[in-house]
C-alpha cells in the first residue's frame, strides 16, 4: 500500500505535508524533512486507530510513502 505524501512550505517558512487519502493526516515542521516524518507517523497511527476499530481491512502487508 502507497499513500501519497504532498509537501509545500507555507508563506510563514513552515513547512506542510499532507496525506490527502488519509484525512486528518496533516503535520508542520521547521524543515520538509521533519513535516514529512510527523506526517508518516500520524498516518501509521491512524491506520492502527482504524484497524483497531474495525473501519479498515485491507492488506497492510507493505506500506511506503511517496512524494507527490
């Protein structure tokens, strides 16, 4: 399973990554390596919030992160 990982750095410098097929798994960071690594983190901990609660049964055999 590949999930898209958008970034773009805000007009404050912040940077923004975003993974659109995972609502709610949106991070900043200082650099585009720290909002890229919160984002990947909150996405795994939303697929084990929705395995755990039964909304999610595909094969999580393999999961990787691409930048769009």
């Amino acid at each position: 399973m590949t999930f898209k990982l958008e970034i773009e750095q805000e007009t404050d410098g912040r940077w923004i990554a975003d993974i659109p097929e995972l609502p709610g798994a949106l991070a900043y960071g200082e650099t585009a390596a720290d909002a890229r690594a919160r984002a990947q983190a909150l996405a795994l901990r939303v697929l084990a919030d929705r395995l755990e609660h039964g909304e999610f049964d595909a094969d999580l055999g393999t999961i990787s992160f691409a930048a769009a």
